[in-house]
C-alpha cells in the first residue's frame, strides 16, 4: 500500500513539475534609432527535469498582440532597417516541440527614435536679387554621427539635384526664371524625409523698393490731393462768381450804358428783353474824293472851268 502511493506521487510530481521557466524578453540595443538594427531575444531556462528528455524550445514573437515571427528554434527577433512605424509593445512566447505547454513573457515597449529630424529649406542671401549667388541649404539634426545623409532638392516639385552627400544646392547668378517653390528631402536606409516648401520669388526684392516708392508715392499723392482741394475750392468761387455777374448783368447794363466807337455822345440805354445778350459793333467810315467846288460869296459872279486841249493852247496867241 505505502509503495503504491509513493508511486502515484511520483507520477503526479513528474507530470506537474515545470519543463521550463517563463521566458523574459529583452532588446540588444537601447535606445534603438531607426535605419538601424532592432534585435529582441527571447530567454528561458529548461528545469533540470526537462534537460534529460526529448524535445527541443521553440519561441515566437509577437507585435502588438499579433504574431510577428511564428515559431522557430531562433530565441531572437530581427528588424533590419528599423523604422518608426516599427514601434509597439513586444512579447514572446516558449514551447517544446514534444509538449503542449507553452509560456508567454511580459510586454516590453520599444520606441523607435527618429535618426534625424524633418529637414528645413533656407534660402541665402534674403531677399533674393537677380545676377546673385543663391545658395539653398537642407539643415537637419542627425542622432548618429556616423550616418551619411543622403540630401535631393527640387524646385515646384520637379527634381534639380540627386542624391548627394551635400546638404547645399547653388545657383550662380540667379534670373527670374529660378523663381520658384524649393524644397529638399534627407533619406537613408529607406527612412526618407520631406521639408515643407520655400518660394523664391525674385520680384519680392523689387518688391521691397517698390514700397520705399510708394511710400514716397503716397506723400506725393497727399501733396497732389491737396493741390487739387485748393484748386477745386478756387473753381467754385469762380463759379459762384461767374453766377452772380450773370445774374445781375441785366441791371449792370442799365446802370452802365453802352458807348458808341469813336467819341459819339452815348444814347440812352435800351430796355433788352429778358435774357438777350446785347451785341455791340464799331461802323467805320472811308473818306470819299470829290472833285473840287469853288465857292465864293458873290452870288451874282459864275464860274465855270474850261478845259483846252494842247493844240488849242498851240494856237492862242498871247495878247499883251
């Protein structure tokens, strides 16, 4: 009776006891940077009892709740380049192959840290002036001092520079036709950032005179509002004026009369009807020739005047 049950506490510790210790997962590296190398590892422990018998562990992981890498004989995870979306609350879990117990860890949060941060555009010098050197930088903060950035720039969206390890574009002797909206974006391993847009407009330098001339502009306006106040002011006074002499011309007519041209005495003034505009004329006369009149107080004496023609003068004879 005693070995019987001695024998079934046998059995009963070797079926309860623990073939493996809950696994515990753990990242290689912290804090983890993306384009880099995120490695998980899953660790466990076999119980003494279990070393000795058939099997093997097998683990799996886990992202966030579903399954990121089924189960396999490898206790650890790789992402390779990692990147921010890669973040999420990991978990693992163990098994042996030739049993149906399995174990599950607790979670660990991985932050995936950004490798550099969204890149600005700048643009020198400001403001921009035609015939200029321009020069259009992509500044950006990287967390690795080893990592070699990858910088392209475009204009309105069109690409003007590739890849290259310099963070510069430049323009000699900018016209108008480099105005535009510039930007630029930082890549590597896959990660790729954009920045937001700049315009360069080569007007806005003409701009910024244009506003030192309206400035000057706006006062010679004001002086010429002015100008033209006073000179509206003066027009309506000679407008009332003008009024009141048409007004009472009539009786400035009556009061003042006419003169006739050439010292005549003046005549009464004539009563015009109601607005009648008195019109006024200078008669001049020419002097007429007429042949001589002799005249004398004697009226009983006449004259008279013979003419004689040259042969009649030939033969008179001249009596002494």
């Amino acid at each position: 009776m005693l070995m019987q049950a001695l024998l079934v506490f046998t059995l009963v510790t070797e079926k309860t006891a623990e073939l493996f210790t809950k696994p515990d997962i753990t990242a290689m590296q912290d804090p983890i940077i993306e384009g880099g190398k995120m490695l998980l590892d899953c660790k466990t422990r076999l119980t003494p009892q279990k070393a000795t018998s058939p099997g093997k562990l097998q683990f799996s992981f886990y992202r966030d709740g579903r399954m990121a890498q089924n189960f396999s004989q490898f206790s650890t995870y790789q992402v390779f380049p990692v990147q921010t979306k890669d973040s999420g609350n990991y978990s693992c879990q163990a098994k042996i192959s030739s049993n149906s117990e399995m174990k599950m860890s607790k979670t660990l949060t991985i932050h995936i840290q950004e490798l550099f941060s969204i890149p600005e555009i700048r643009v020198s010098p400001h403001p921009v002036t035609p015939g200029a050197n321009l020069s259009v930088t992509c500044s950006t903060v990287s967390k690795s001092d080893t990592t070699k950035l990858q910088f392209r720039f475009y204009k309105d969206r069109v690409l003007v520079r590739n890849e290259s390890f310099f963070n510069n574009y430049y323009i000699n002797s900018v016209q108008l036709k480099d105005s535009g909206n510039y930007s630029c974006d930082v890549h590597i391993n896959g990660t790729v950032r954009k920045s937001k847009e700049v315009g360069i407009q080569l007007q806005a330098f003409f701009a910024s005179n244009d506003n030192f001339t309206d400035s000057t502009n706006t006062k010679d306006k004001q002086q010429t509002h002015e100008h033209l106040i006073v000179t509206l002011v003066l027009l309506g006074l000679l407008l009332i004026v003008a009024a009141l002499l048409i007004k009472y011309k009539n009786k400035l007519l009556t009061v003042f009369p006419a003169t006739c041209a050439y010292g005549s005495h003046p005549g009464p003034a004539t009563e015009l009807p109601v607005g009648t505009d008195p019109y006024y004329s200078i008669i001049e006369f020419s002097p007429i020739e007429r042949d001589p009149v002799f005249q004398t107080t004697n009226t009983n004496v006449t004259y008279s005047q013979v003419n004689t023609s040259p042969d009649t003068l030939s033969s008179t004879k001249q009596v002494p």
